[in-house]
C-alpha cells in the first residue's frame, strides 16, 4: 500500500515538473516571438526619434534673426519645429532609398555596410536586423506562387516550401509526370535555401499566404498565423494515394 502511495507521489512531482518545464518553454517561446516583432520596429522608432530630436535641437538654437519662424505664437513654433523633425529622417530615409537605385549610391552604401559590418559586434546585429527586414518587408508574392508542403529530408518528415513557377519545357519532357519547381527556405533565415523539381502529385497545397508562410519559417514555428495547417486526414489520403500510384506502376 505504501509503495503504491510513493509511485502516485513520484508521479505526481513528475507531472507537476513537466507543467513548470512546459511553461517555462511557452513563456520563452513568447518572448521570442515578441522579439522578432519588436526589434525591428523598435529600431526604426528609435532611430526616426533620434534624428528628430537632434533637428529640433538645432532649430531651437537658431538665431532670432535667421530663424523664419521668429514672431509666431510658441505653440506654432513648436509644432513647426517638429514637422521639420519628423520631415527630415523620413527625406532622409527616401534618399538613401534613391541613391540605392543607383550605380554610385550603391557602391556608396556598400562601402558603409563593409565598415559597419567589421564593427565586432554592431556589424552582427546591422546584418541580422537587415535580414530579418528585407524578409519581412519584401514583396515575395512575385516571386512565390504558393505554399505547399513537400516530404523533406526524407519521407515522413514535412517542410514547407514555396512554388517559383512551372518548371521548365526541357526538364519536363524527362519527366513521366507534371513537375513543380520550389523553393525550400531555411530556418530563421529563409533567404537561404534549396530548389528541387519535385513531382506535383506528391506535394500538399496550403491555404495560408506567402507572408504568413514566411512569418512561420522565420519563427521558427513559433508564431503561428495561420495555425489551420492540412487536416491529418488530408494528409492520410495523399499517402494512400500515392501508395495506389505505387501500385499500378509496380
């Protein structure tokens, strides 16, 4: 009786340190999931702010008799002050935009992510921020058609992956069956990644978008936009198809 008072004790402990480990893991997952918003925004935030407040400054100090906002109501003044505030990180970010349009402006932005990017430890988190950005604020629904599922490494095991485009004439006519071209991203940089010509019969369409698509690669699988993913059964019936296209082959 005793013993079997001890093993219920024992489990008991052992459901309640899998509770504490499990939420100690949903609250890091979480925290992660914010960072990967925050960080971001929060950067471009305090860098507009920065440049403002150092705009104002300026203008603050101003001589009476350079200044052509002398003579108007405080209240005006102010407001005007930090239009021009706000105003001139926003240029300035246009015109860096501009001149990365362009042979000069890029090699000239180039230049300054080398010596930025040899900074031991601003130029790690410059590079990380640029990717995370460019992945998020690009326009990938040109590039990507839509989100399939695909059996990658090995079968059993599920990736996403997006479809590029229909493969081409030359490859095809090799083919026996219609193929796909994709791209499989890597986690958390998606920007990297493989291509495969996969078997169109082979994959699992999804319903959820490109950004949502590109939000979960990048998380991780953290955060979860869509988080409909194919039904089990769905998934049940494209194996025991694909096992009856087997079969007839055989």
């Amino acid at each position: 009786m005793s013993t079997n008072n001890e093993s219920s004790t024992i489990l008991k402990k052992e459901n309640k340190g899998l509770g504490i480990d499990r939420l100690k893991q949903d609250l890091k997952n979480d925290l992660i999931a914010g960072l990967l918003v925050v960080i971001p925004l929060a950067t471009t935030i305090w860098l507009t702010i920065t440049i403002a407040n150092w705009v104002i400054d300026f203008l603050t100090q101003v001589p009476k008799q350079l200044n052509p906002f002398d003579g108007l109501h405080p209240i005006v003044v102010n407001i005007l002050n930090f239009a021009v505030g706000l105003a001139v990180p926003l240029l300035s970010i246009l015109i860096i935009g501009l001149m990365a349009r362009n042979i000069a402006g890029r090699w000239l932005l180039d230049f300054g992510e080398r010596l930025l990017q040899a900074i031991p430890l601003a130029g790690q988190v410059y590079k990380t921020l640029k990717q995370l950005l460019e992945t998020l604020l690009k326009d990938s629904n040109g590039k990507f058609r839509r989100v399939i599922l695909i059996e990658y490494p090995r079968r059993g095991i599920w990736a996403i992956a997006f479809v590029t485009g229909v493969i081409s004439s030359e490859i095809q006519s090799q083919m026996p069956r219609p193929m796909l071209s994709v791209f499989i991203p890597t986690t958390p940089n998606p920007t990297t990644g493989w291509y495969a010509v996969v078997p169109e019969d082979e994959v699992v369409n999804l319903s959820m978008s490109v950004e949502d698509a590109f939000k979960v690669v990048v998380s991780g699988g953290i955060v979860a936009p869509n988080p409909c993913l194919p039904d089990l059964d769905l998934i049940q019936e494209h194996k025991i198809e694909k096992s009856l296209q087997e079969m007839k082959q055989i």
